[in-house]
C-alpha cells in the first residue's frame, strides 16, 4: 500500500510543485543524487572511478512535448560525452525517449537519439535507452532496434515486472541487444505488472537465466541492475554454473545506495556500474526511489525531525 501512495505521489503535479520547495526535502535527495548540474555527476564519476566503478549519467526528467525542449536535451547530453571524454572518464549515459520528443513524434525521437548516439561513436560511449510506463513500452522497443541497427554502442532497459517482458525479450534476442535488466518503479495496474513482490523476483531470476545463458553463447552485454543481495547472489552462483567469469558479470546500482557494496563487489572483479541521476526535475524519480525501497522513508523522517 505504501509503495503504491509513493508511486501515486510521484505522479502528482501538485506535491512535485510544493514539496520540491521544502529545505529538508532537499536535503534528503542529496543521499541519493550529487547535485543538479551535470558537473556534480560528472565530479562524483571522477572518484567513482578510482575504485574501478563506472558511473551512467542521466539528467532527469520526461515527458517532454516542446521540439526545442528535446533539442535542447539532445544537445545536453552531447556536452556530457564531450566532456567525459575530455576526462578520460569510464562513464556512460541513459536517456529517457520522452526526454527526446517520442510524444512529440517518434521520429523525431529518432533523431535526436541518433545525433546523441553518433557523438557517442566517435568518442567510442556507449548510450542505455531507459525504459518509462507500460504505454512507452512498443515505441522504445522500436526505437532501440531501429538503433541498434546502425550503432552497436547501445542497450535498452527491459522491466521484470511487466508480464509482457518475457516475449519482448525474445524478440530482441535475435538482434544481439545490450540490456539492463530492472524490476521496474512506475505505478502499474495489475492488467499490466506483476503486484506482489514476490512474483517480480521470481520473473526478474527467470529472464536473467535467460540472459546469462545469452551470456555464455553469444558474450552480449548483460547488466543486472538491482540493490537485492539475495537476488544477486543466486545470479552470482547460476553464473558461475554456466563458467561466467566475474569480469563478465555486471551489476549496476544507484548513487548514495549500498556504495560499501558496491566497492567491495569492484574489488572483487566485477563490473560495477553506478547510476548518477542529476537535474532540478527530480521529484518523480525521488519518489519512485522511496517506493522501491519503502524503508529510506526513515532517512526522510530523521531529516524533517532534524531541521
């Protein structure tokens, strides 16, 4: 129930407006965000890679229905690898459709994902296409391919807790994708997502044994993307059954959370790489990471009572 009062929340233009003002809110979304501009990202990338961690950079925000708004998107990731190339950084960059006009028109998505892709190429970046609601779902599958088709420094963001995950990844399959495998933090009605959590985990592990074998046969990018420990190490051990080395296997993780872990996962010889979220249009993302994790309501209550 209150994963499902977070999500509703984070759909709110009414509390986005009003509780983005508040200082104590503020101060809790720096645990799991460095700052508003890409230079805060950009500077925690810098010493997330001296432990061997790579960081993915994206700016938040969606649903974008001006043309100049996404150009002006488009041309801010731009900046972003220039300047992470300028650096020498280990970093990439994930891109929500809706920030690059999908509702707009799907070309022009296509467009601008191309513009941002071809710039990646030639600094060798690679790009994550995310994946947004249930309604998002056909028009990014599209997109990736058409993509993929041409620029093979790219992957796309597939949720465990859609019903319909299983079959669309197999449709992918055939064109050697790159994926990130989530569970998934829109509200979804019970027509389209799994409700129980349980029933999410059990499809996450069944769609990474699918991709670990893809692993093992065809060495495509595979990258798990989750903060359950429990979760992970049965993808740890079925990997190891299947003689996948540890540099082979990915995890990817967000900013602010488990960064013990995380290093400690790094040192070890896994491929790590950490999620930088950054922008002012932070509050949707905010609460969908409370909603995944209900328990970091806490650290928001120890704020307000500390002000």
């Amino acid at each position: 129930m209150l994963r499902g009062l977070l999500l509703l929340g984070s759909e709110n233009a009414f509390l986005a407006e009003r509780m983005a003002r508040l200082a104590f809110v503020h101060r809790a979304v720096r645990r799991f965000m460095p700052g508003e501009t890409s230079e805060d990202a950009i500077e925690e990338a810098e010493k997330l890679s001296a432990s061997r961690i790579t960081s993915m950079l994206t700016l938040l925000g969606e649903k974008v229905t001006d043309a100049e708004e996404a150009a002006e998107v488009t041309q801010h990731y731009q900046g972003v690898l220039e300047a992470v190339a300028e650096r020498e950084l280990n970093a990439e960059i994930s891109v929500k459709p809706t920030q690059l006009g999908i509702d707009i028109g799907s070309e022009l998505a296509a467009a601008n994902l191309e513009t941002i892709l071809a710039t990646a190429e030639a600094r060798g970046q690679f790009v994550w296409i995310d994946m947004e609601s249930s309604e998002y779902v056909d028009r990014t599958l599209h997109l990736y391919l058409t993509a993929r088709a041409r620029y093979v420094n790219t992957g796309v963001c597939l949720q465990a807790y859609l019903y319909r995950t299983a079959e669309d990844l197999a449709g992918l399959l055939p064109a050697k994708p790159s994926i990130r495998l989530v569970k998934g933090a829109y509200a979804e009605g019970p027509e389209a997502a799994y409700p129980k959590k349980k029933d999410v985990d059990e499809n996450y592990l069944k769609l990474a044994r699918t991709l670990l074998e893809e692993v093992r046969e065809s060495g495509v990018r595979v990258a798990f993307a989750t903060h359950d420990e429990r979760l992970f190490q049965t993808i740890e051990d079925e990997a190891a059954e299947r003689g996948i080395d540890r540099g082979d296997l990915e995890i990817q993780m967000l900013y602010g959370i488990g960064t013990a872990r995380q290093m400690a996962l790094a040192a070890k010889g896994y491929k790590v790489v950490v999620l930088i979220s950054y922008g002012t249009a932070w509050f949707p993302w905010y609460m969908r990471r409370l909603a995944e994790r209900p328990a970091n309501l806490w650290f928001v209550i120890r704020k307000v009572v500390s002000r």
